[in-house]
C-alpha cells in the first residue's frame, strides 16, 4: 500500500493511454491506496494539474468540430457519432458538450431517421386516423335506428307484398328512419334484424311441398346419414333436397344404388380396411397369380362386410371360409383355400381351389375361361420380369406416368407402368388376364363402366349395338377384351408393346429378355443383382416430355355487376372505389378451368384467357401465399384496431395474378378476350361448359386445362391423361418457354454463323438479349435445328425490339443491305414509325410478324432470309 504522489500520478499519467475509469484501475492495481481512486477523483486531479486527456475515445480535432458546430444553420443535421468520426473522435460525448457549449440552437436541427417537427409519423396518423373513424361512426350511431325501435317498428310492419326485408327497409325509410345517417337497404335490414335476434316476417303465396313428416319420410328412403333429432327442421329439408337432387335423371335402380351406398357408408365407418396379402420379394410368376385371385376373394369378402375398400359385389372367385383373415406372414397365403362357384363338383357344390390345384383347374375349364394356364402365366411372368428390373420399371413410369416421381419412395413403391388386365372383368372371369399399359387399363375400366349403364338403359335392339359400338370404338386396340365370350382386340408381346409406348427402350427391353430367358438359374440371378448398378444393362435415359402452357380463364360482365358494391363500401369507408378494387384483388382472379369462369359469364360480357408458362403460375402460387401474409385493409375490423389476414383459396380452380404481370401481359399481346355481346343469340356459354357441351374459347393441342371430373390438368390432344403437379414443377424448375417450329430436316447452312458474326460486328455493341447472338444461333445448329427453324423462329429476332432507341444503334434503321437483315426487312421510316408510336411491344409483334412472312417467302425460294441461308460468304 503506497500513496500516489502528484509526480507519481503526473509520470504514470504521461506514459498511459486510456481514459479515465481505466487510469483509476491501473493506480489501484499497482499502488493499492487507502482510499481507492475512480474516474471522478482522476479527472478531478488530472484537470488541477492541467493533464490533457489521453483517451484514444476522446481525442480529435477540437478546433475543426468546434467551427463546424458554431457555423451549423441547416434544419436537418448529421447523427453525432457521424459527427464525431469526421474530426476523430471515437466518442459522442464529445460532440454533444460542444453543441451545448458552442451552438446549442443545432439540437433542435432534425437528426437522421426522425421527422421535422410538426410532421406526423405513419403511426401517429394512422392512430389518428382510426380515432376519427370512431368519432364518425359513434356520430353515426347516434342518427341510427335503436334496438328498441327497431323491434317495436318490426311488430307493427304489416308485409302487404311478401314481407321481405327489402319490404321493411322502404318502411323505415317512409318513417324517416336513418341507419348511420344513410337510408336503409335490403342488405342493412338484414344484418340488423339476425344481430338483434328478429325473426324474419317473409313469406311465400307458395304452400310446402312436403310437410315436417315426409321430409322425414325422405330421410329413410334416402339413407341419409344425418340424425333428425339433433338438427334444425331446416337444415334437415336443405339436406333431403339436396339429396333428391342427385336422383334426378337417375333409374330407380341407379337410386336404390345411391341409397345404398349411403347406407354402406355408414357401416364402414366402424370397420377397418384390410390390405392384400403378402408375398415376399422373391414371388414367382404362379404366387403374383394365386394372388390375385385370393384379391378377388378378398373384395367380394369387404362387400359382404361392409368394409373400406375395393370392393367386387359380384365374383366368382370366393373364400371357402367366409371369415377368411389376412396371413400375418409371407407363406400364409399359400395355405388359403378359394371356389370357384362358375364350377359346380359332385356333391353339388362349387369346386375348391388351392395353391397346388389352380392352374390345373383352370386347363380343365380352359374351354369356358377362354385360356389356358400356360399363356395365363406368360402374361405373369411379363409382370415379373419388370419388377425384377427396377431401372426399366423407373423407366417405363417415366414415359407412361405423368405424376410418377422417382425421388419418392412411396411413388416407387405405388406406381405401376404395366397391369394386370382381367378381358371380361375379374367379376365374371379372374382367370383370363392379359399384360397391358396400366393407363389404357385404367381407361378401359372406365369406358366398361359406361358401357354397363348405356347397355343396361338401352330399350331397343339397336340403342343395345350402338352402346356395344361405342364401347368397342374407345377401348384401345392392342388391350382385348369380351364380351360374353366373344374376344376383341389384340394380344402384345412385350417388345411390341414396348416399341408402341416406349420405343427409346424397345432395344434395351429386347436384349434384356433374350438374356434373361436364355440364362440358367445362376445367370438370372447374377443378372438381376447387376440391374441398377452403374454398370447396368439399361443406359439409356427416357426423353422428358417438352413443357406445356397452361391457359387461364376469366368471366366478366359489362357493367361489372359488383361495381355498386363497390361504390358502397368505398363510401362506407371514405376510400376511393380504386383501393377497395385493389384490397379485393379486383380483375385479378382467374381460373384455369373453362367451365367455372364462364359461370362469371354474363350478357353483354366478354372471356380474357392468357396462356402461361408452368414457371408462370408456379409463381402465382407464390403470390397467393406472400398476399395471405397481407392484412385486409377495408373493414370495421381493420379500422378498430384489429386487423385480420387475407384469405384466398388454395384451390387450383382460383389463380390471382400480380397487376404487374397483367399489365406486362396486355403490353405483349399475351392478354386476349372474347366478346359475348350479341343478343339474338341463344347460347349460354356457363350452361353448355358446365354441361360438357361446347366451349366459348376452343381448346388448344398442348395447352392445359383443367378438368374438373380428371381432377387434374389435361391436354385436349391426349384429354384421358392427367399432367401432375409434379410433371408441372420439374417443367416449371427446369423448362424456359418454348417457340415450337416446324419439323423440316435439319440441314443447318454454315453461312448462318458467318453472318450472324458480321451482324454483330456491323452492331457492334452488345444486344440486350442473348436470342440474337451467335452464342444462341450457334448452340440452335448444334442441337439440330434447321436453317428454316431458326429463320421462322420469332424469338430469335425479336430481340432487335429491345433496342433503345432502335434509329440510334449504329445506324440499323439506316439504309444498307446489312441493316436490312437486322430489320427482317422492315424499310427504315417503318421501323421509326413503329418506335415511335406503338413503343417497343408494338416493335415486337411487327418484327416477329414478318419474321413469319419472311418465312413463308422462304418455302417458296425468295426474300432476304432465303437469300441469306443459302449464299455463301453473305
């Protein structure tokens, strides 16, 4: 313990550096004095002995501050740390002593990041904003119509029409009645009288069709699955009504059908589903087979039970035990015994099947099944063979299956490229199956289905033959099928079937099968264990299938019928009808189903449709979900203090496009319409779509839309098959969009590249798109497009449209056999007219017009482009 001596201190002091609290630490650390020292006692005695600071912190360029602060007169000044770096100090404190000392008229100067005085904030005016919205709507209030008057008036209304609420609103409003200050509507009445608990008065001149006791009456007929006792009478009506709808245009025996239904409905929801049997990896061709007719057993068991599932009501292939279970094990399956009740043994009774007998059974009956055992079991081991191959079978559901993924595990394991098709269905006939595409299957079972209830409707001979007709007509003609025992149709091998559906693998499929049926046990095995291994038999990849566009729909009126609406709330709200437009995404929604924007529809009207890309409405998904994250901004709830989300739809059936996107849409000639407006006309574009019949916008061959009964997107080229959101991801992640052409041959003419350079020379400065350079000229001839593809091409020339200002890029508007080819033959006064007054969008749609023109004089061996492509040296 020493005492710090004022030389001690004044020496120390001169060989430290820091400020004040840490000179305090440093002295009591080393000389630890009675009475320790603080950065208030050091600066105490380092300012009586007259010591300058020697904190880093606060050292600077005093003098240049002190002038800048004395000459300061702006209203908006810098923040004091920036201040403080511009003359050296580290330290704010600096600064403020010297504005309080030199200048203290610079603290009411505005710093940054805050308001002048005076200005309101964003809060401040929205709160203030808010609180008169209360005053007005409680001014308001005070002119409304009381709860107690709204009642008393209510009893005394005495209807003299139908005792509508519009009815009672003019009645108020005779009486001088005001609702917040404004005359009272139909809509107002409404509102007010279901608030305050008022029953309506309405009536009809109309009595009830059906009273209390035979709605529910209907209820029992029906099956429906409601409980009376616990609903309102009329939701109960609203629900029989509903039902009877659906019988509508039905049979009585489509409505026995139906009702039971309802009632099967029932009872399943207290049983549970039971899956397929089991087989294990290593099945053979005969287990897939005894399988398969344990499966029909298995169906028409759920029938009887009532159970969740597949079901058949009708087989002949059943379970000698009628409470058969499920086999807990792979071997268990085998021990199953079936009958066959189309085969009648000795003692009267339907003969019985086991895993050993089957296919002897089926040799002695080959005669009435119309097969026989070995050509049945050729069609199981086709089945096998593929999925003893599982790169070919990934293969194959790639080409076959549009919402096949093979990064999913599930996909892999559910998707199937080829099935098991039963010729005259597995109800009548499991023994008689045929290898086929499982989408034609599919098909197949569809057009059955309809066939069955044409035939079953049909009263006359010839309606019977025009329904078996129809049904021979849409099934494919490589699937067979019977009817009775009469065969249609052909058989494949699976080569041919392959070479048809597949033919990129028809090669590989055919040297797959000599060397696996031509191996011995061994060599199937060591042949199985290669398939999938980087050195594998299948080295091909299946093509992708090229993107499609996708088209969207909108319906609108003229006038848009909820243009009052609008003008309504906009008052309500002291808004114009402008944001009100905006808060509801006005003119924004769009569908890409036909059918439900033509119930929009009205007369006069008009149909905007716009193709888009799978990128495209990709990202109006996006859109939907960052609008969802928005608040809605005119509401009682919104003004009160309590916002609440935007809400929209996750249905495909809805799609919102950014305003952004329409405009840039209309500006491209990408936004059309079609006007319904002629009122000697008939037709009802909603009704017709709705009904399937013809549509207002034709559809278009690889163009999607979506179709409601699919449940999916279709092409009207190939209307059978849905595109899965997953094919629309991979285009929409992977696939730019796509300018077909044609399909000449590609016979490229090397001259292109001289003088697609020289163009670019003769430019000589970069475009502002790459459709234009020799890059993309160049990677086009190397993927084998012809020189008529890439002159008819509009995207590999309207880049010249996004030239600004087009008469000033080294003269291309100018006269010259060069600035001719960067014209496609435009004269210059053209090309200056046209930027100057249709803008650049318009410039585009001319330049690819006669990209096209320029083509057609291409076929017939004359214009520039012909010129071009076929002299050498241009």
């Amino acid at each position: 313990m020493a005492e710090v001596t004022k030389e001690i201190f004044i020496e120390e002091y001169q060989n430290f550096t820091g400020s004040d609290r840490e000179f305090a630490e440093f002295l009591n650390k080393k000389y630890k004095p009675k009475t320790p020292f603080n950065d208030k006692s050091v600066f105490s005695r380092r300012k009586r002995l007259k010591l300058e600071t020697v904190n880093p912190k606060a050292t600077g360029d005093y003098e240049g501050l002190r002038k800048y602060i004395k000459n300061f007169k702006g209203k908006f000044r810098p923040g004091l740390f920036d201040i403080a770096n511009r003359f050296g100090f580290k330290d704010r404190g600096v600064v403020e002593k010297m504005i309080n000392t030199v200048n203290p008229n610079m603290k009411k100067a505005t710093p940054p990041g805050r308001l002048p005085p005076g200005v309101e904030t964003k809060e401040a005016k929205l709160k203030r904003e808010i609180e008169e919205r209360k005053n007005i709507k409680k001014e308001k209030a005070k002119q409304s119509i009381t709860k107690t008057q709204f009642k008393e008036e209510y009893k005394k209304f005495k209807p003299v029409k139908t005792g509508s609420d519009a009815e009672f609103a003019e009645y108020l409003n005779k009486k001088k009645y005001k609702d917040r200050g404004e005359h009272f509507t139909s809509r107002r009445v409404n509102q007010i009288r279901k608030d305050f608990g008022v029953e309506a008065k309405s009536f009809t001149t109309r009595p009830k069709t059906f009273t209390d006791k035979d709605i529910l009456k209907e209820v029992e007929r029906m099956k429906l699955n409601i409980d009376p006792s616990k609903m309102n009478m009329d939701d109960v009506r609203r629900a029989v009504f509903s039902a009877r709808n659906l019988e509508t245009g039905r049979s009585p025996e489509d409505i026995k059908k139906l009702a039971d239904f309802r009632q099967r409905k029932k009872l399943m929801a207290s049983n549970k589903r039971i899956f397929p049997v089991t087989i294990g990896k290593d099945a053979t061709p005969k287990d897939l087979f005894w399988r398969d007719l344990i499966d029909n057993a298995q169906r028409h068991q759920s029938y009887l039970k009532n159970r969740p599932g597949a079901i058949l009501a009708n087989s002949h292939i059943k379970f000698l035990n009628p409470n058969e279970g499920r086999p807990t094990d792979t071997k268990g399956f085998k021990k199953i015994k079936l009958v066959d009740t189309n085969v009648i043994g000795k003692q009267n009774k339907p003969m019985t099947l086991t895993y050993d007998n089957f296919l002897n059974h089926l040799d002695k009956n080959s005669k009435m099944y119309g097969i026989d055992s070995k050509t049945a079991m050729e069609e199981y081991k086709k089945k096998r063979f593929i999925q003893k191959n599982p790169d070919l079978r990934n293969k194959y559901n790639l080409k076959l299956n549009s919402r096949y993924d093979q990064t999913s595990a599930t996909k892999r394991a559910v998707f199937s490229p080829f099935h098991i098709h039963h010729t005259a269905g597995r109800g009548q006939n499991g023994f008689n199956v045929q290898f086929a595409v499982g989408t034609e299957n599919m098909a197949e079972n569809a057009f059955r289905r309809t066939f069955d209830k044409e035939f079953k409707a049909a009263n006359t001979l010839s309606d019977k033959k025009a329904a078996v007709k129809k049904y021979l007509d849409s099934v494919p003609e490589n699937l067979e099928v019977r009817l009775k025992k009469t065969p249609y149709g052909t058989r494949e091998t699976l080569v041919e079937m392959t070479q048809r559906v597949a033919p990129e693998l028809s090669q590989m499929t055919d040297k797959a099968i000599k060397l696996y049926e031509n191996a011995d046990a061994a060599g199937k095995i060591k042949l199985e264990n290669r398939i999938g291994c980087s050195r594998g038999c299948f080295i091909k990849t299946v093509k992708e299938e090229p993107q499609k566009l996708i088209r969207l729909f909108r319906g609108e009126s003229f006038p848009q019928r909820n243009t009052e609406a609008f003008k309504d709330t906009a008052k309500h709200f002291g808004t114009t009808v402008d944001a009100i437009k905006k808060d509801t995404l006005s003119g924004q929604w769009y569908t890409p189903n036909q059918a439900h924007a033509a119930s929009y529809l009205d007369k006069p009207g008009r149909m905007k449709y716009v193709d888009v890309t799978p990128a495209e409405f990709a990202a109006m998904n996006k859109y939907k979900d960052r609008v969802n994250k928005t608040n809605v901004k005119w509401s009682e709830r919104a003004l009160e203090g309590n916002p609440f989300k935007q809400d929209i739809t996750t249905s495909p059936h809805h799609q919102v496009i950014p305003r952004y996107k329409l405009k840039q849409m209309e500006e491209a000639g990408r936004l059309k319409s079609k006007l319904n407006i002629n009122p000697f006309t008939k037709k009802n574009f909603a009704g017709a779509l709705l009904a399937g019949d013809e549509k207002m916008i034709p559809s278009t061959a690889g163009v999607l839309e979506y179709n409601v009964d699919l449940g999916g997107f279709v092409d009207s080229s190939n209307p059978g098959e849905v595109v899965g959101q997953n094919q629309l991801k991979v285009w929409a992640e992977d696939n730019p969009m796509e300018v077909k052409v044609g399909t000449e041959p590609p016979t490229p003419n090397k001259s292109v590249l001289k003088t697609v350079g020289k163009t670019l020379a003769k430019i000589g400065t970069p475009l502002p798109t790459a459709l234009i350079d020799g890059y993309f000229i160049n990677k086009q001839m190397d993927e084998g497009k012809s020189t008529a593809e890439i002159a008819k091409d509009p995207l590999n020339w309207i880049g010249l449209a996004a030239m600004e200002p087009l008469s000033k890029v080294s003269g291309v508007a100018e006269k010259g056999g060069m600035n001719a080819v960067l014209r496609l033959g435009l004269n210059p006064a053209t090309i200056r007219g046209i930027s100057r007054f249709a803008g650049l969008p318009g410039l585009a749609i001319s330049t690819a017009m006669t990209a096209y023109d320029q083509y057609k004089k291409y076929q017939n061996e004359e214009g520039f482009v012909y010129n071009l492509f076929n002299k050498e040296g241009n």
